[in-house]
C-alpha cells in the first residue's frame, strides 16, 4: 500500500463518520 492509498482511505473513512455525524443531528 502507498502513501497515496493510505491518504485516499483516511479520507473516505472520514467522508463516512462525517455522513453519520451529520445523520445524527438531523
């Protein structure tokens, strides 16, 4: 895995939590 990957994983995984969050407080 390259450094970029990593990068591009971290990013969707925060995408995730913050579509939960924003669910949530709705």
């Amino acid at each position: 895995i390259t450094l970029q990957d990593a990068i591009k994983n971290a990013v969707g995984i925060i995408k995730e939590i913050e579509e939960m969050i924003a669910s949530e407080q709705q």
